[in-house]
C-alpha cells in the first residue's frame, strides 16, 4: 500500500534527517515508529500524511505519488485538535462538514458520496455519547482523544496515522485507549502506523515496529511482532523480552 522510496529530507538550513530511506508498509498492517527524540518520527509520518515532501525519491500510496494530502488518510496528533466552542458531537462532525462542502470532487473528499454522516455510533463505539453535548473543557483528557478519533474514524480512512496521540494521558486511560485502536483498526481494516517515544506502547500495538536512530537515516530498521495486541501480551515474557531489545537497541542508538 504504501512505499517510502529512496526519499532525502531535510528542513531548511539543516542536516538531512532521511538520506535515501527506503521502507515499505503492506494493506492492514499495524506499525509502531519508536526512536529517541529528534531522531524525525514525527516526520516520517507527516511524509505518509502528504503534509511535507521529501527533497528526492517520493512516497507512494497504491501506486501512486503523494503530492497532497490524500482524504483517505486520517491524521490523530497528541493535542487532539478539537474546536474549544464546539461540543463533542460537533467535534466529531467537523470532518464530515468540511466534506460535505467541497463535495465528492475526489480532492478534499472521496469521490464516493454514500458518506454515513451520523456520527453516534462512533460516538457509542467510543464510549462518548453520555458526554456529547459537553464542551471539550468539560471532559477528561482520555475523552477528548475519543473525540478525536471519533471525528477522524467518521470519515472511513484506510490509513490512520497517529503522533503519539496518549503520551499526555494517566497509564489505565492509556492502556485502555491502545487496545480500543487496535480492535477499531482489525474492525475497519485499517492500515495503523503510530509514532511513540514509549517502548512499551511500541511493543504492545506494533505487529511491526520501525526502529529509527540519530539522523542521518538511511536504512529501516525493523522488528516482526506478531501477537502484539492481546491484553495478555502485556505480561508475557515474549512482551517483556522485546521492550528488553528495544531498549538496548535505543541505548546503542
């Protein structure tokens, strides 16, 4: 589905962060991005996202050359993005809206229009409905990233990227939201990359994990994970054994 080919990157009068970087991601897989701080995770996704572009080589999405962002792509970041004035439910109709306005011109939205534009079963899945009328600043911080991916996954992507969207929540509020991704994402089908700096995180919802060191990157590193994502993963030695690895991998950089 999606191929990262020899693409270089660099921000304006800085050292290159990706130098012929190559790295390919298959239809319904679910990858952790995990690497120290500064090392571009968040940059690697904003590249999937069609939010920068790399100075050579390109990403390609099914094919074909990402030169914008594309609207099958849903985007979750860790400050949830959610509008102050707007209720939870109008929230979750924000993307939906905006749709609806530019119409199926196959740019700003798919080109399909038998959009569901309800958005309360999602916001049922999610756990949300009893608190839909409140207010953001009404609500804990665990219910406003369901608000979020409430609004995001409204919108049918077949990609989700995610930045480090429960860095900023208590470990149970977590926890509980990582398993609820990866149950949406087998659900829906979707192909799942989330950018960490948490090694466990990485290696519970990972089936793959992309580790990256200090920049320049030139090669992808990566470790197979396979029966990441069950609840009794979390206490397996297997579990345990991989943040072992990961964590010496971080430290040797």
């Amino acid at each position: 589905m999606i191929e990262v080919d020899s693409i270089t990157f660099a921000y304006p009068a800085s050292p290159p962060i990706f130098v012929d970087f190559c790295w390919q991601l298959r239809r319904g897989e679910t990858w952790a991005v995990l690497g120290p701080s500064g090392c571009g995770k968040s940059t690697l996704l904003y590249l999937l996202a069609g939010l920068q572009f790399p100075q050579r080589g390109e990403v390609r999405i099914d094919g074909k050359a990402l030169t914008r962002p594309r609207p099958q792509t849903g985007l979750i970041l860790q400050d949830y993005g959610l509008l102050p004035w707007a209720t939870v439910r109008q929230n979750a109709e924000l993307g939906l809206k905006i749709r609806a306005f530019y119409g199926p011109d196959g740019t700003h939205a798919p080109t399909r229009v038998d959009w569901d534009r309800d958005v309360t079963p999602w916001l049922e899945r999610l756990g949300i409905e009893a608190v839909a009328d409140h207010y953001p600043a009404q609500i804990s911080g665990g219910q406003r990233q369901r608000t979020a991916i409430a609004r995001t996954l409204a919108l049918h992507p077949d990609l989700l990227l995610m930045d480090e969207p429960f860095s900023s929540l208590d470990a149970p509020t977590r926890e509980g939201l990582q398993t609820l991704i990866l149950q949406l994402q087998a659900e829906n089908q979707l192909t799942l990359v989330i950018v960490t700096h948490s090694i466990e995180e990485a290696a519970f919802m990972g089936k793959k994990i992309l580790l990256l060191a200090q920049p320049p990157i030139r090669q992808a590193v990566t470790l197979e994970n396979p029966e990441a994502g069950s609840e009794s993963y979390r206490k397996s030695e297997t579990y345990l054994n991989l943040c072992e690895i990961l964590r010496t991998r971080l430290e040797q950089g």
